[in-house]
C-alpha cells in the first residue's frame, strides 16, 4: 500500500516553448533545437492559419497568450526581444536565435 504523502505528491508542471514565426516547422525538425527542448510542451505561434499553429498572431501583436518557460524565433530577434521577454517567465530562458537559412 502506497503511503498518503507518495499519492498526493504534487505534479511538476510541464515547461512550455513558445516558436514564434513556427510556419510549417516543428521544434522536433531541428535536431539542436529539439536536444534543447525535448521535454517541453512546443506552443507554434505563426500569423498564417494555413500554417496550422496553436495560436494565429502577428509576432509584434501577440494579445495575452500566456508566459512561458523558452521562446524561440524563426527569424533574427532585433526589436522583437522585448517582446519575447514579455511572454518570458522571470525564470525562463532568454531569446534564441534560430537562423534558417544555415
């Protein structure tokens, strides 16, 4: 029998990564990327619907999606810094840049 402290353990939230400007990749098609991130839950974020992403939203008008542990761009992060720390948790990783073109 299981004591009461072993069942009522509590549950460690799972860690999320925000891919901003996802288009048709997932974390999964990078393989440094996915090493980095592969027990996180991947939240695609793209402004093309056709693109199937969790959220459709222009990455320099966001709304409230949330705060998460890792945020990754598709493109150069330039001014889009401030916004990725905005939806950053205060413990969370910094922006990565994710070059396609290499």
């Amino acid at each position: 029998m299981q004591s009461a402290a072993a069942v009522l353990a509590p549950v460690q939230a799972a860690r999320r990564v925000l891919y901003v400007g996802s288009g048709n990749a997932k974390l999964a098609d990078d393989t440094a990327l996915f090493a980095l991130f592969k027990d996180y839950d991947e939240v695609r974020l793209d402004i093309c619907k056709e693109y199937k992403p969790d959220i459709v939203a222009d990455m320099t008008n966001m709304g409230n999606i949330g705060a998460y542990d890792a945020v990754v761009g598709a493109s150069s992060p330039g001014s889009r810094r401030t916004r990725a720390q905005r939806v950053s948790k205060s413990s969370g990783s910094g922006w990565i840049r994710h070059d396609l073109r290499s």
